[in-house]
C-alpha cells in the first residue's frame, strides 16, 4: 500500500483552524455569552415585592454597586405576588444566560412550599447565589393609638377577640408569619390584612385602615420623626437602631424571627457567573453607602458566600416548616 501523500503545512494549519472554530460553534451562544458576560444585556433582577419595600430597595442598592463594578447596567424589575412565588416562576423561565437574577427573602424557598399550593419547588428549580443582608422586625402602629406598648395590645386583643387587624407584607411572608408568632405566644386573635408589599402594609396602618404591622425596618423614619409608635422587637435581640425598645420576649412573648434576603439564579447558569456575582456583591455590601442605607431600612448589609447561604436555607427550611405545620399557618 502506498502512503498517503503529506499535506503542506500551509493546509494542515488551515485546516485545525477550520476544526476549531467548528468546535466553537458547537459549544453553542451560551459559551460564547459567558465568555463575554456581561455585555450583552443589562442585568434583570427580579424582586417579588413592589418598590419601596425592604427587597425592592436591598436590590436597588445592589443593582445600583453592580452596575458600577460590572461596567453593564443592571436593572431592578418588581414583579409582586404570592409571597414572591410569581417572580420566582418568571426566573425559573428565564434563559439560565447570567442575565435574569431573583432577589427575595429566604421565606420564598424555605416557608413558601409549606404555605402554598404550588408546583415550584424553589429548592430545586433555582441555584442560591448569595445572601444579601438580614433585618429585624417590628411592631410598629400609628401614633394615635390607644396602646402604648405591647401589653396594652395584648390585654385588650384578648378581652376584644377579632375587633383588631394587621397588615403584612402578604400572605407567607416573614412579616407575617412573625405576626402568628406573636398571635399564637400571646394567645390572641387579630384579622389578617395582605398587601403586596410591607410600604403599602405601612402605609395603611399609619392611615388608620389596619392597627398594627410587623415592619421590617421601613417604618425608621416615620418613628424617628414621630408619624410611628414603635411597640417591641421580634427578634431575640434588641435592635442597635433603637436599643431602648424591649424585645416581644422580653415582655413575655416569644416570637422570633429575623429575616434574611438572597440572590437566586435559574438552574443552568454557569458556576462561573454565579460566583462573580456573588464576589461583587459581598465586595458591594462593605461600601460605606452601602451601610448606610442598609441602616436607613434598619437592615444589616450582611452577605453570604454561596456555601453559607445554602447552609441557612437549609436550616430555616427545617425552622419554619415546623413552625407552620405546628402553627397550622396557611398562606391560602
């Protein structure tokens, strides 16, 4: 048999050349858009509240950071209800191409699945990026109001079973199962009022249309400047916003529970995207503006690397299914 003839060099590198670029091709835009993240679009992040509220304006001061250390523009996109389980389902949907993130409170994969009848299992049908901060809550009402602490609520919601209301963030979410934390350690019973969102659950409360609220820090400068009546602290500890308001358990009420605030992306998105953005954000969150409007929402610019913040979902999943199956609480 003969040999077969060589090939000039001159052929043999245009064909590798050829053969590259071929596997390029096939590796498909995803590659391509990851190797060139992120340039293509702005950025989408996904909030499950409406603006105003304390996730709305946590994204936007991220957002607003991102956009600065990316050099692409990110954009916050509100997209209320269901506790944020509609902004979860349109990320769920969304191309897994580093440009559609959702921002949310924990509750939405660790209390949601256990309130609502749903097919999302946010566990499983998104990626945990990062945790963006945590905050307290409060009860705060109007400052017209007969009661001048807890206790005085108390006493009267007992001896008047229903004549009083709350209002929340919306149905599942942490300001209101603090609310039936706090109804069922003070063997009360107030009718729930839903909003999309804890600025219009304020705002209704400061109007007179509801006599107490769970806050989750925005009510700050309605108390500072006297339009709020701050009552008591749901958390273990007292707030370093307002460290001489005693906490619920303090008074006898055990009702405990912080909210914590995450970066989500689709299922798919590359690793590598996901943990650049998880490094801005935590380099973000130490900025001194970054601080200071957190402490404007009585938030703490908390952040939480990838690994960190699957370990507290973890852990408050277990918390709060138990809560909510002890509590029968339902969000429906």
């Amino acid at each position: 048999m003969k040999p077969f003839p060589r090939q000039p060099l001159r052929r043999r590198l245009i064909g590798a050349a050829a053969a590259a670029l071929c596997t390029f091709g096939a590796l498909g835009p995803l590659q391509a858009q990851t190797a060139a993240w992120p340039s293509a679009k702005p950025i989408r992040l996904v909030v499950g509240f409406a603006a105003g509220g304390t996730t709305d304006v946590m994204a936007r001061i991220v957002a607003k950071s991102l956009s600065e250390s990316l050099g692409q523009s990110v954009v916050v996109d509100n997209k209320p209800g269901a506790s944020s389980n509609v902004a979860a389902s349109e990320v769920v949907r969304a191309q897994p191409d580093g440009y559609t993130f959702l921002v949310a409170p924990t509750s939405v994969e660790t209390a949601n699945p256990f309130l609502f009848k749903q097919t999302l299992n946010p566990a499983k049908d998104l990626t945990p990026v990062a945790g963006i901060g945590r905050s307290q809550m409060y009860l705060v009402v109007k400052p017209q109001s007969p009661f001048k602490d807890a206790r005085e609520l108390v006493e009267f919601a007992r001896k008047n079973p229903g004549k009083l209301s709350y209002a929340s963030a919306g149905s599942g979410t942490p300001p209101h199962l603090a609310a039936e934390l706090f109804k069922q350690a003070a063997g009360i019973f107030a009718v729930h009022i839903p909003y999309r969102g804890a600025a219009p659950a304020l705002q209704d409360v400061l109007g007179g249309q509801a006599d107490y609220v769970m806050d989750p820090g925005i009510a700050f400068p309605h108390v500072r400047s006297g339009k709020a009546h701050m009552l008591a602290v749901a958390g273990s500890r007292r707030s370093p916003f307002f460290p001489n308001v005693p906490t619920l358990s303090e008074l006898g009420f055990k009702a405990e529970l912080d909210i914590w605030f995450g970066l989500w992306s689709p299922n798919g998105t590359p690793t590598e995207i996901n943990a650049r953005m998880a490094r801005e954000i935590a380099k973000a969150l130490t900025q001194a503006q970054s601080k200071e409007r957190y402490d404007a929402l009585g938030a703490e610019p908390v952040g939480l690397d990838t690994a960190d913040f699957k370990a507290l979902l973890a852990s408050e999943a277990k918390q709060l299914s138990g809560l909510i199956r002890d509590k029968n609480i339902s969000a429906e």
